[in-house]
C-alpha cells in the first residue's frame, strides 16, 4: 500500500481493503469502549428517576395590532418569525418563571424542592452544597434571611427554566409549552401556570406599554400644538409683509391673476393690430395697382362708392353701344369715356377715404399694443419679485402642513391610546390545557442505550485512530521502497525458538571446537530449508551475488538500527544458509559489547576476535564449527567490558583479519552492533563489500531507519537490501494493499513448507 514519506498513515481513503484492514486491527478497541459504555449505560439506567412532561399550546393571535408597534414602526412589516422567536423568549424568561414560582408557591413545595435525582446527580449536588460556604461567613440575620428568601426563589426560577422547552408548531403561530418533572401532577401544574402566567404578562405588558405611550403622546400633543400655531402665524406674517394677497377660493396672489389678464389683452391687441395692417396693406395694394375690380369690405358698404360704380359701369355701357353703332370718335362716345374718367377718379377718391381711416385704425391698434404691452412688463417684474419670496412662502407652508399633520396623527394615537389603556386586548389565548401524563418521557432507554454506545464507539474509533496514526513502523516491503528507497528483500516470521540441551552432532570432532546452539531459531533454515525464511535468506544471497559479481570473497554486514531487532538471529541463519549450500562461509561476531551470536552459537567458547586482535592470536585457532553444514564461526568473548571497541575494528589487526578471511572464504558473514547507539558499524564499513539491514516489524519506527541512512551515505550506498524480521504473520495480512506482492501471499504457500 502507497504511503508517503513524512509518518504518512497505511490507507489511503479511497482504498476499502486499506481501510476494511484498518477496522480489523482496532475493532477490539472499538469493541472493550462500546463495551464499558454499556456498563455505564447500566449504571444510569438503574439509578435514573423517571421524569413525565406535560404540554399546553398557546396561539399567537396576529390578528389583533400592537398600540405599542404601531407608534414605533408606522406602515412598516413585521418579521413573523423574529416575532414568534421573541414570544419563545418571553416565555422563558424569569418574569414568567418566578410569577409561577409565586402563584404556586413553589419555594416551599415538598415535591417541587425534592432531591430525586440520578446517583451521579446527587453526588453532584452534594459536592456543591459542601462548596457553598460563603453563608456561614454572614453576619446579619435578618439581611441573610431575605437573601436566602431571594435565594430560593431565583433557584426555583432556574429549576423552573431548565425544565422548561417551547417549541413552536411547525410553521403556524402555536406555541407548545413543555415542562418535564419527576411528578405527572405537578408537571401539568406548572405548564398550565406557564400559560396563564404568560398571558398574564402580556396583558401587564401590554398595560404598561399603553400607559407609557399615552403619557408619552400626551407631552408630544402637546408641543405640536404650539409648533402648529406658531408655523401657522409664521405663515401669514410673512404673507402681510411681502403683500402676498390672495384673491378667490383658489389661493393664487392678485398680481398673478392682473399678470394673466393683461398677457390675455395684450394678445387680442397684437391680433387686432395685426388684422388692421393687413387691410391697410391690401387697399393700398388696391390704389397702387389701379384695379377698380378690386374687392374691398368697406368700399363694398359704401353707398357713394356704390352709386359711383354704377353710374361708371351705365357709362360704360353705353359708350359700348354708341362706339359700335356711330363709331368711337363720336361725340357722345367722347364724351361717355369722359365721363367713366371721372366716376373712376372719383371711385379711387372714396376707396383712399377707406385707406385714410384703416391707417388710423392700425395706429389705434399699434398704441393699445404698446400700453398693454408696457402694462404687462411692470407685472411680470411685480410677478417675478412675488415668485421668489413665495419660496420661502411654500416652505412656511409645509412646515405648517407637517405639524398640522402630525399634531392630527398624534391626536388620533392618543385616542387609540386611551381606549387600548382602558380595555387591554392580548394577543395570545390558551388553545390546550396541559394534562397529567400517564407514562415517563424519559430516560427513553433504547435513545439511551443507542447514546452511550455512540459515545462508546466514537471513543473506540478515537482511540483506535490515535493507535493508527501513531502506528509509524515498518509494516510491508512498499514502506520499505518508498520511505527508505532500498530493495526490500522479504519478511521473516516471528520465530517459536525452544531452548535445546547444549549438545554437538555426533561424531569424532572436537567437541570444544564445536558450534554449541541453544535455541532452535539459529538452525532454523537447516531445519525448514522450505520455509518462507529460507527463502528470503536465499533472495538476500542472490541479492549480494547481483550486487557483487565477479568478486570470489564477499565480506557481509549485518546490522540493524537499534539493539534487539534480531540481526545475530538473521546473521546466523544466513551463514548456516551459505555453507549448507557448499559455499565457504565463516560468520564473525563483531558486536564486541554485545555478542549476540556467541550467546546463541558459541556460549562454551574460551577465546575469540578479541584475542585475534589483542594478543595476535591465529584466527583459525578460535574458530567453531558445525560439522553437519561446514559453517565456520568467530565468537566473541567478553571477559571485561571493552571501550574501544570501534578503534579495534578500524585497526590494522582487524584489517589483516578480514583480509586473511577473504583468502580462505567465499563468504564472510559479520555481525555488526547496531548503529543507533555506537559507532562501530560506520568504524567498519569501508572494509566491507557491503550491508544487509535487518528491520524489526511494527517495532522500529520508520523516522530513526530514515534518519540512519539519510546521515549514514556509506551504509546507504552498500546497501544490498532490507530484511523484515519477527513479522506478525496474521497481522501481516492486514497491511497488505491490493496490488502488491504481499497482497498474494496466500498463493505462496504451496511453495513454503515448515515441515522438517
């Protein structure tokens, strides 16, 4: 499974068998809290005392209007919901609770004040009234009785208000008043005195709020009625020294309507004087042509102009007759023609008359234009001068109107006032009396049971949670790859070592020259060479050989990164692995301080590397063997604790040991100290081919192996791989991600055998 490399978790969360896996390592956690949350649940269950809850309703009548609402938010809506929220509070408020206290004299109830209460709520109480020291320290009894009386009946208040739940009834304007007590009769008692009290008080608020309104009101007529009066007089002051005169019904001001008339006249003089010029042009048009068939009006009323033409048209006529039958120089044509002259001069004479008396017309017309015209002039500037202060004038006047009309409202809400202080109306009523419950409202058992173990198994998953997230060890191969970046090289089993008699093989050897094992974990891959450790064994050889080809010797370390992860165990099962496979193996235990391999291997030795390396002994003449695999071994025996064991491994006899070893051996197997806690295997490594690191499973934390090979390159880089040792075989299955080659270990077990 994919984890990161900074103490990531082993799931991912979308990955179920990660997270399947996860709930079957903690399920037991899960399982011991729901487990004592039950026991728990028990306990309350058994000392609980039942309690009963008892229900009135009250509906909130919006038809009825608020006085109050009215005067402080005209034509403004109100929040239905902010409203039926504010009546909960009312209801819960201590008014209401210590007017009940008082109507039922609840301070003094035997059954009201009893202490009946859960075992841990009178253990509880108890505790507080032990606290409650600071009355004994009063000094004045009368001033301590009435704060005691105080006292009581606050808390009565309280115990009141704690029991007490209103809720509203759906979405309608129902109020449902609940109070839960350990007595059926008194809980309907006191939900039903809730109700009447609450009415009660909205009737007394209701009262007051009128009265308060009505006072109010009554200052504020007051002082309107004198703004009014004064804007009033303002107004008409104001109007006496402008000369703002009115004139009719309508309000508008002399000069304004002598405006308007003259501006009427003036445009009947500009028509009349327009009318007149326009016959003056055309008679003059008429004399200027000479048309004597030109129609004029006036020339056409005329009874001389008239008479003149008929007499010129008679003429003419004859003169016609005479010219056609005597000729036109007759006398009488001459004298016709003659004649006709003079009517038409005459004719003309009478039509300038006409034209003399249109020009005075014109003139007539022209003057009254200019006099109208002047008149009107003068009153427009009077109109002018009227409409500027008529500015100020209309403000005068609105102020007026204003107080005019909130000196009307105020009046009228003053009434209104009156009539609501002298018959109060509420606006809630009582729809259903509270009655006595036949059965307890609680503790509801199974809402109980399922409580506690919620709260059992949200504490199981809390832990188990911490217990994960806290899990920062080695657990599969893909940790090893991702988190350390080595190849990981396979797992070795947790190990049922028994203990065996201190005996050698049978045969003509040197007994003391033997290797003597004392538990059967060393000679494990001898024993089970099909096992699945022998197998990892022979992947870690394969590994090196990979890693070294072509070299005849290979001198192997093996560490580990704190003591106790089973190096020695990996260190001696490899060797015996090596040499049962005819390869020429010694394994050297060169943990000085610790000698875990000589304890396993070789506990009766009398000599080791320490004298190879201190007294120049031969090498060969320490070793031990085991005659059945050809395994050699270099023990270590401490006989007084050594100090300088890093500058002996990095010493010049250490050199020419290793150097004889590789001249008589294939493989040179080197138990290593750990290297968290000493320096020796760094001391070493440069004469080492390279490292094979043992890792304990779920018990080294993946941050101190991280830290060793960030801070260690030359363990890094020698490194042929990464053993996981005493892995928990049924735990193992549950860190396994789909995909990885753990994941199939179930397949493999056709190819592993434990048997002998």
């Amino acid at each position: 499974m994919a984890t990161q490399p900074d103490e990531a978790t082993h799931f991912e969360l979308g990955d179920l068998d990660a997270i399947f896996a996860v709930i079957n390592r903690q399920w037991r956690i899960v399982a011991v809290c729901v487990v004592v949350a039950l026991a728990l649940c028990a306990v309350y269950l058994a000392t609980a005392v039942p309690s009963f809850t008892a229900s009135a309703k009250i509906l909130i009548d919006r038809s009825n209007g608020q006085v109050v609402e009215q005067l402080s938010t005209i034509g403004a809506v109100a929040d239905e919901e902010a409203s039926v929220l504010s009546q909960v509070e009312v209801l819960k408020s201590d008014a209401v609770s210590l007017a009940v206290v008082d109507k039922l004299n609840l301070t003094e109830d035997p059954v009201f004040n009893a202490d009946r209460g859960s075992l841990i709520g009178n253990a509880i109480g108890a505790v507080r009234s032990v606290l409650n020291v600071s009355r004994w320290f009063s000094s004045d009894d009368e001033t301590q009785a009435v704060d005691e009386a105080d006292r009581k009946r606050q808390r009565a208040a309280d115990t009141v208000g704690n029991n007490l739940d209103i809720s509203r009834v759906g979405r309608t304007y129902v109020l449902r008043v609940d109070y839960t007590s350990q007595s059926p009769q008194q809980a309907a008692d006191i939900a039903n005195a809730l109700a009447d009290a609450y009415l009660l008080d909205k009737l007394n608020s209701k009262y007051d709020a009128t009265r308060r309104a009505g006072d109010w009101l009554s200052d504020r007529i007051t002082e309107l009625r004198q703004k009014a009066l004064d804007s009033d007089l303002a107004v008409q002051k104001f109007r006496a020294e402008n000369n703002l005169i009115q004139s009719g019904s309508n309000g508008s001001l002399v000069s304004d309507q002598q405006l308007s008339e003259l501006n009427s006249a003036l445009i009947a003089a500009q028509s009349d004087t327009t009318k007149a010029r326009a016959r003056l042009q055309r008679i003059q048009q008429i004399l200027d042509t000479g048309e004597l068939d030109a129609v004029v009006t006036d020339v056409l009323d005329s009874s001389v102009a008239n008479e003149l033409r008929k007499k010129y048209l008679e003429a003419s006529k004859l003169e016609a007759e005479i010219s056609a039958r005597l000729g036109r120089q007759h006398v009488q044509a001459i004298r016709l023609r003659n004649e006709m002259q003079e009517y038409k001069r005459l004719m003309f004479d009478e039509i300038r008359r006409v034209a003399q008396s249109y020009k005075s017309d014109l003139d007539v017309a022209s003057e009254r234009e200019r006099q109208l015209q002047e008149s009107v002039d003068r009153a427009s500037g009077v109109s002018s001068s009227a409409s500027q202060t008529q500015v100020q004038l209309r403000e005068l006047q609105r102020e007026a109107e204003t107080y005019k009309n909130l000196y009307q409202t105020f009046l009228q809400r003053y009434q209104e006032a009156i009539q609501q202080q002298s018959f109060p109306v509420t606006e809630a009523r009582i729809i259903s009396n509270a009655t006595v419950p036949q059965k307890a409202s609680a503790p509801v058992k199974i809402l109980v049971i399922a409580f506690f173990m919620f709260i059992g198994g949200a504490a199981g998953v809390a832990i188990g949670a911490v217990r994960e997230f806290r899990d920062r060890f080695f657990r599969t191969g893909e940790e090893v790859r991702q988190v350390l970046g080595q190849e990981f090289l396979g797992n070795v089993m947790e190990l049922d070592g028994k203990v065996v008699s201190s005996k050698t093989v049978d045969g003509d050897y040197d007994k003391s020259r033997s290797i003597l094992k004392t538990s059967s974990i060393s000679d494990y891959v001898i024993e089970y060479a099909m096992s699945p450790m022998a197998e990892t064994l022979r992947n870690a050889r394969l590994a090196i050989d990979l890693s070294l080809p072509g070299k005849e010797t290979r001198v192997i370390g093996i560490v580990s990164t704190l003591p106790g992860e089973g190096k020695s165990t990996i260190a001696a099962n490899l060797a015996e692995l090596l040499a049962s496979q005819g390869a020429k193996t010694v394994l050297v235990d060169a943990d000085i301080r610790n000698p875990g391999s000589t304890r396993a291997l070789g506990r009766h030795a009398k000599r080791g590397i320490l004298e190879v390396l201190l007294e120049g002994v031969d090498y060969r003449d320490v070793l031990l063997f085991n005659p059945k695999s050809g395994l050699a071994f270099l023990p270590t025996v401490v006989k007084q604790r050594v100090s300088h064991s890093s500058e002996l491994l990095m010493s010049a006899p250490m050199r020419k040991l290793i150097n004889d070893l590789r001249a008589d051996y294939e493989y040179v197997i080197v138990d290593l100290p750990p290297i968290a806690p000493v320096i020796d295997a760094r001391a070493i490594s440069d004469r080492l081919d390279g490292f094979l690191f043992v890792i304990e499973w779920g018990n080294t934390a993946r941050g101190v192996v991280r830290n060793i090979f960030s801070h260690e390159p030359q363990i890094r880089e020698k490194c042929f791989g990464v053993i996981l040792n005493r892995v928990d075989a049924k735990k193992l299955k549950l860190y396994r991600s789909f995909g990885s080659s753990d994941y199939y270990a179930s397949r493999y077990t056709s190819y592993y055998h434990e048997d002998k």
